[in-house]
C-alpha cells in the first residue's frame, strides 16, 4: 500500500524517473502490484519514451495474474501512440476490447490519436464504426481527431463525410471540426470547398480562427485565386482576428505564384503596419513573386536586405529564386554575384542555380563566363 501511494504521488506530480524507480524496487522485492500502480508505471514509460517496457508491464500483468482494467490499457495504448507505433496501439484496443474491459470514447480517442499521428486514415475509420457498432457515444474531441487524420492524408471527402455525420447525430461542431476540414481541401489545394466550409462555419454561427483563414488562404493560394486569398486576407483583418506570419505568408505565396510581385509588396508593408514578423518564407514567397514577372532589380533588393539584416537565414530558395530573376531579366552580373553570395555562406547551390547563371550569361553573350560555370 505505501509504495502504490508512492508511486500514485510520484505520477501525479510527473517525476517519471521515480515512478520507475519505485516499479523496479517493487518488482525486486517481490511486492504485488495491481491495475492502478501499473498503469502509473506505464505512464511513466511513455514520458519516458519507452513505449516498450510499457507494453512489458502489460504483459507482466497477465502472467502474475494481475487484475487487468480499462485504465491500465488506456494507458498502454496511449503510450504507443506516443511512441509512434499505431499497430500495437490498435491490437491493445481490440485486445482490450476482446477482454471486455469496456474501453470507453476515451479508449476509442487514444486509438484514433495513435493513427492520426502515424497518418493510418483507413484503421481510424474502422474504429469510427466499431465504435458505432457497440453504440458507444463519441463526443467532438474524438470525432475531431478522426477529421485530423483524414485531414494529414489528404482525405478530404471522408474529412467531410465525417462532418456531415457528426451534424447528423448531434454531436457540436467546433472550429476545430471545421479547421481540420479545410486543412484537408488545403493539402489539395481545394480552395472552393475550403471557402465553402469556411462560409458554412460562419453560417453555423462559428467564428473562425487565424488557424480557419491560413488554411484556407493558403488553399486559394495553391488553386492560384490569389484574389481570393487577398479578400479572405482582408475579411480576417476586418474581423480584428490575430493573424500570424503563416496567413499573411500564404497571401504573398498566393501572388508570387502568378507574378503579382506589386502586390507581395504590399502585403509585406501590410504585414509591418499590423506588427507580424517577417520570417525567410515572407521573403522567399516575394522573391518568387518577382522571379515569376522578371522583376529582377526589386528580387535582389529584398535578398540584400536579408542578407543585410542578418536577422533571417537565407536558405537555397531564397537565392533559386533572386537568381532566376536575374536569368529572366538578362541581368548577368546580379545572377553571378547572388551565386557567389550563395557559395560563400555555404548555401548548396545546385544544378538549379548554376542552370540559371549560366542562362543569364548566355542571353547576355557572355560566353566565356558561362563556360566557367
């Protein structure tokens, strides 16, 4: 009894190492364990990492014929999860299932999790309908996840099945229901169901997010509706919703895809009248945007302020893109100098940057020097 109360505080005030500690004295000594100091030492292994003696513990418990309990295989399956293995995080659902120790929605969601980090859609679905099948009542957290999993697979249409049939039985959609959704359709690039499920949330009378609008931005933007992403930009400023750099990023990533370079400008000056910091990708999408129109002069302007400031790192697309502006706008020395720029501070330049410098050595018939490259 003192070491299970032991062992119990130790958990509840996350010192994982002693709960360890203390399951190994108790299994030198000889002392009985039963399913809650168990449980507390298989939630120790997943702090600790060791998904493994987790599952040995479990083990443990069937050969010294230990009382088994839901708690102990929640968390065994929640430190698979946590491990990455969602094969054993299944079994143990199933395996718990089988020994009728009543896995409760909790149970479900813990299996859900272990697929949706591993991105296994298809077992997510099946635990969606076993669910069903012992009519176990889910709520939005676990319907949530599932949407999540969906979500990284690139399930849209499921993602959105799934909605519909939380709708249908009652469950409260969320934002978070709807962010994964739209993070689904923004994998694909699927901008018009992204700003439907968008309009659908306000019209259910939810708010969306900064998490509701980037994906959706960014969704417009791989669809190439940079006029949509600007608006949904501007109705998420309008609504005095927090935005971040990811939104205002996929706004400029939206118009450096079809050249609309002016524009990037105007987002980046946008993004300093409303206090978002900049990072490389800022940088990077308007690069882009000016590469895309040949704008060369305004391209290696906004590199040597990178390259200035010293406050971001330039990474290979930042000076793919500076030089294949200078490639489009013939303008030759730029493109060597950004190459050499490139090869001094050790950014692996590649066959993509040589190809472009070279490119605008040629248009400019500066033959000798290509053949250099």
């Amino acid at each position: 009894i003192a070491c299970g109360a032991a062992l119990s505080a130790c958990e509840k005030g996350s010192a994982w190492a002693q709960v360890l500690g203390l399951a190994d004295f108790m299994e030198v000594s000889g002392i009985p364990g039963n399913f809650v100091t168990c449980a507390n030492a298989i939630n120790a292994c997943e702090r600790a990492g060791d998904w493994q003696r987790g599952l040995a513990i479990l083990a443990g418990m069937r050969s010294k014929a230990i009382q088994l309990h839901r708690v102990t295989y929640d968390a065994a399956i929640s430190a698979c999860g946590s491990g990455g293995v969602w094969y054993w995080a299944l079994q143990l659902y199933f395996t718990g299932r089988r020994d009728k120790m009543r896995l409760d929605a909790g149970s479900c969601k813990l299996a859900i999790g272990a697929c949706s980090k591993s991105g296994v859609w298809s077992q997510v679905l099946d635990l969606l309908q076993d669910a069903a099948t012992l009519k176990v009542d889910l709520d939005d957290t676990v319907y949530n996840a599932a949407i999540s999993a969906l979500s990284h697979g690139g399930e849209w249409s499921k993602a959105l099945d799934l909605l519909g049939i939380m709708a249908e039985r009652s469950v409260e959609l969320s934002v978070v229901s709807y962010n994964s959704a739209i993070g689904a359709c923004e994998k694909l690039g699927l901008w018009a169901q992204a700003v439907a499920l968008l309009q659908e949330a306000a019209a259910c009378g939810l708010q969306g997010d900064g998490i509701t609008f980037a994906a959706a931005i960014s969704a417009c933007g791989k669809g190439a509706q940079w006029p949509q992403a600007l608006g949904l930009l501007n109705e998420m400023v309008a609504a005095s919703i927090e935005s971040d750099t990811v939104a205002w990023n996929s706004a400029i990533s939206a118009c450096g895809q079809v050249g609309e370079w002016e524009r990037a400008i105007e987002l980046m000056r946008g993004m300093e009248k409303a206090r978002v910091a900049y990072s490389i990708r800022t940088h990077n999408a308007a690069i882009t945007s000016c590469e895309k129109a040949g704008a060369w002069t305004v391209a290696v302007q906004l590199l040597d302020v990178v390259l200035s400031t010293g406050a971001l790192q330039p990474t290979a697309v930042t000076f793919h893109a500076a030089i294949s502006a200078c490639e489009k706008g013939r303008e030759a020395t730029q493109a060597m100098r950004v190459l050499e720029e490139m090869d001094a501070r050790s950014v692996e330049t590649g066959t993509i940057a040589y190809n472009a410098a070279i490119s605008a050595c040629e248009k400019c018939g500066r033959w000798s020097e290509a053949m250099q490259l």
